[in-house]
C-alpha cells in the first residue's frame, strides 16, 4: 500500500493532522491501536486559537453542539468541601453560550471535553474520502530512506500485517510515543511533578446537595494545602475528581478513591465510577522534534501538566503547521528547507508552555509550603476574616492560570527561516494578555470586515497578500515571483481603515497557517527571493 503520509495516533492531534491534510487535498493513512472510544477524557478546554481551526476547518458548529451542557457555570472554586465546607475564593466566568469572543478573535473558547471533541474530529475527518482511518491498529515498525518512509502495519484484533509505503511519517502517538522511540529521540526536563490519579464517576444528586454556587472546577484546600479538584465533565452529570499527589507514588484502591471523593463532597451521595486512571505530571520537551521525513507533534513531543489547558492545544497549533509544510512538500512547490523550520518554529513555542504549565501547577501547590491557617476551618468572624485573607492570596496566585489569551494567540515564529521581519520591535510576549501583531511570524490580526466575515476567513490554503487602503502599490511582480515557483498566491485588496489601522502595512503577506511571513510598504527589489525565503528554499 502508498500513502503520501502515514498519521501514527488517532487522538485529537492525529485527527487534526489527517483533516487539516484532506482539507487541503491530499490523502493520509491514521493508524490508531485502540477502538477510538474516549473513557478518560484528559482534556475538556478547546481554547481560542483552536476555535479558529475549528473555523476554518467549517466545524464549529458541529463542537459547540458536540455534548457539552453550555449553559453549566464556569467558575473556579476554591473551597474547603462542597457540602458543610467553605468557598474561599471563585474567579466568575460567563458560560459558553453566553461568554463572548474577545476582541482579537473571531471565536471563543469552549468547552468539549475529548470525549466529545475527539469524535467531532472524527466525523470531519472522515467527510473526506482521501482518508484512512483505521483503529484497531499498531504501528511495529518503520525504516526511512531518502525518498519516503516504509511502515509495517498490524490489525492488533488479526494479527494480520501490512506494509506501508509513504513519504512522510507524523507521530502523534502520546506521551509512550512508539515513533519518538525508534528514533531514540530523548527528552529533557522534569519527568515526575506530582503522582496523579484520576476519578472519572456519575453523580445525579452531586450539584443537589452542594452548599457552593455551582462552578466547573472545584479546587479543594484542608489542613495540608491544595490536594483534589473536581471538574463537570458533561455539565450534567459526569465528573473528573483529581487527586493531585506528589512525588511518591502509590496504588489506590477503589474505595479510597471513593472514600477521597466524598470527602471533598462533604457528605455522602451516589457514586457511580466509571474509570480510574493513574497518571504522572511531567514538565518535558523532546530534543528534537524531526528526523528526516518523520515528525514528532503533540504529546509525543512535549508532556506538562493540564494547569492552564495548554496541552492538547499546542499540539493543534503544531497540526497546522506541519500540514501545510507538508502540502507544500508534496505538491513540489515547498524548498528544502521548509520541513526543517518545523522544529525551528515549534519547539520555542511547546518549551515556554511546558513551563507555563509547570509555573502554575507550582502556584497552586503553594499551599503545601504556605499551609492554610487553622481559623479557615473555624465558624465566626475570625474564620471570615481568615477565609477572606488566605482566599485573596489563593486568587491572586490562581489569576496566572485563567487569564492566558497571550499564549493561546500570542506565540510567534521570531527567528524563523521562513520569515522575513522588519526592523520595527515586535509587542513584547504576555502570557495574559494579547496585543495583535503583523510582525513576521505573529498570527494575522483578526478585524471584523464589512461583510461581517474575519480577516482569518481570508487564509488557510495557500499565501495570501492584503493590499491594504486606496495607496497600497502594485502586487504583480510578487505574483508573477510566486508563479514562477508554482506557490499558490491570491491577492486580497481592502480599503477598510480598521483593517489597516491593525495591519500597520500596506502589503502584508500570509502563509497558509495564517500567520505573517513578511510585510512592507513596498515590494522589496527581489521579489523572487522572498518568495524563496517564505517556501523554505
């Protein structure tokens, strides 16, 4: 069998890769070892910038109807026990319905936890033919050449194996990344933060018999510090309980893990557990992210802790990157060099939000080195005082890890080959806080237009060149350029002052990923070079 490129890992990541592919037109083989069901779901936060995936991919829709309660509250709680406990401290969310976008983006956030949002993927995915998903199936070998990569196959409910010949290879294969160990790529950084263990169970009476205002996640504190959270799955009856541990590890019983939850309940009420699963936090970064014509992208690439939901979301960040390079590779018009920017661009980005991750994961066990004070457990005016104090500072230190537009629309390709920057200073970067940019390598700006579609309803297949107010100058040597080496070009002319307030450039040209290769107020005296820089070659 031959396939330009064989996807190892039908999780979220290998869907997004295998549909971000197909949109674009070329095929892909997914192979994925289980039967596709999502019974531990390890994420639940489809962040913005993924959002605008999902938008131009044309299934937004399709996650916001995906299952999730929209209506349920979205606050995170710190409290004592739900029931008969104390609240000290609720950062107030809109939910999903009623929560609006932010102003630099088209979209926002939602909540579809992986058992959802995986089979939403799924359905996009297979609306295209060229695709072949197939589960039930391993990966248990693959040798490179120079001219593709030969896979060996198997129905893991057979035995029946198979060889694969394709050009490319991209593992999204998780955090035990078969692929990232034959190519004995290692990882730096810390492998164990805490021993975590999660509790995925049924409740129909748990939000009844609650004294606390209805949230989504429950943080709880006692005597010892931060030790459990809780999240609503479904906003309905289906929770995520997290003992969050330490560095020892231990095998828990089922009825400790019940006995766990009920305590930070506060009383009894009906358990039904649906899974449990061990599970560690790790702070790591593959040291490379590429050998030849095999990628590494998402978890197979990084591992940190969910604080701050970054995981999933990198990883789809790294899906479209490596998609459109890999088009352009396949369809001839890619240089070179356009495959290796891959790791150049991405690592720099998965690094700071490992650590990010990390850095927040460290704020909220702060409370085992700063212990809540006794009178947060006690009745009165002293207790009010106490629970007002320790829950400020719990606030304060949480803010961190609920305010992170900076890093979902914020990352930029600074130093990559494949861009071209002025010699203007880019906005410094911001974990919270988004300013939008043209610079090279930044996300596009989002501005709404007159018609009432985004600037970013304007990329995705293909370079895109704004010639922006009535003065902008001619394009026709860049369009001849890029025809000259078969790269797909459109020009898009707009004379909106909002557009070009943001844009700051009158010509400003877009790569397929939707973020900046180059800008100016003129084309420069070599257009065919920058067409070159901005293909990799």
């Amino acid at each position: 069998m031959e396939t330009p490129v064989i996807i190892v890992g039908g999780g979220p990541i290998g869907l997004a890769v295998a549909g971000d592919l197909a949109w674009r037109g070329l095929p892909s083989l997914v192979v994925e070892r289980s039967d596709g069901a999502v019974r531990q779901p390890k994420m639940d936060l489809v962040n913005v910038r993924t959002m605008e995936f999902c938008r131009r991919w044309g299934i937004v829709a399709e996650i916001e109807a995906s299952g999730y309660n929209r209506a349920h509250a979205q606050d995170n709680v710190w409290v004592t026990a739900l029931a008969g406990g104390y609240e000290l401290g609720r950062e107030v969310f809109p939910n999903c319905i009623d929560e609006p976008c932010p102003p630099q983006s088209p979209q926002k956030r939602e909540r579809a936890p992986q058992n959802f949002f995986d089979p939403a993927l799924a359905r996009f995915v297979r609306s295209f033919p060229q695709v072949d998903l197939r589960y039930h199936t391993e990966i248990v070998d693959f040798t490179q050449d120079e001219t593709g990569v030969t896979a060996i196959i198997r129905n893991v409910e057979t035995g029946e194996t198979q060889e694969v010949r394709a050009q490319y290879l991209v593992g999204c294969d998780g955090a035990g990344s078969f692929v990232r160990e034959k190519l004995g790529i290692t990882m730096t950084g810390n492998p164990v933060l805490t021993y975590t263990t999660n509790v995925v169970f049924r409740s129909r009476d748990l939000e009844s018999i609650q004294d606390i205002k209805l949230a989504y996640r429950y943080i709880f504190v006692d005597e010892e510090g931060t030790w459990a959270t809780l999240v609503a799955i479904d906003g309905r009856d289906q929770f995520r309980f997290s003992l969050v541990g330490g560095r020892d590890k231990r095998q828990l019983s089922d009825d400790e893990l019940v006995a766990a939850v009920r305590k930070a309940v506060g009383r009894d009420c009906e358990i039904e557990i649906v899974s449990t699963m061990p599970w560690t936090r790790r702070e790591l970064v593959a040291d490379s992210f590429a050998d030849k014509r095999v990628f590494l992208v998402g978890d197979s690439a990084h591992q940190l802790s969910p604080t701050g939901a970054f995981g999933m979301n990198t990883g789809m960040q790294e899906a479209v990157d490596i998609a459109w390079k890999l088009e352009a590779s396949l369809r001839g018009w890619g240089g070179p060099n356009l495959l290796a920017s891959y790791e150049i661009e991405r690592k720099p980005v998965a690094a700071r939000n490992v650590a990010e991750a990390a850095r927040n994961l460290s704020r909220m066990l702060e409370t085992r080195t700063r212990k809540p004070p006794a009178e947060i457990f006690m009745e009165g005016p002293a207790g009010d005082a106490a629970r007002k104090d320790y829950g400020d500072w719990y606030t304060e230190r949480m803010s961190h890890e609920w305010f992170t537009l900076g890093i979902q629309l914020g990352y930029r390709y600074d130093g990559s080959p494949i861009c071209v920057p002025d010699d203007t200073t880019p906005p410094p970067f911001d974990p919270s806080n988004y300013v939008q940019s043209s610079h090279a390598g930044a996300r596009a700006p989002h501005v709404w237009l007159a018609d009432g579609s985004s600037t970013l309803d304007l990329f995705g297949k293909g370079f895109v060149l704004l010639r922006l107010g009535k003065t902008a100058p001619d394009a026709s040597a860049l369009v001849d350029a890029a025809a000259t080496r078969h790269v797909p070009l459109s020009v898009v002319a707009l004379d909106e002052p909002a557009v070009t307030k943001v844009y700051e450039k009158a010509l400003v040209l877009v790569r397929p990923d939707g973020h900046v290769a180059w800008r100016g107020d003129v084309l420069p005296a070599d257009v065919l070079g920058l067409v070159d820089k901005a293909r990799g070659a």
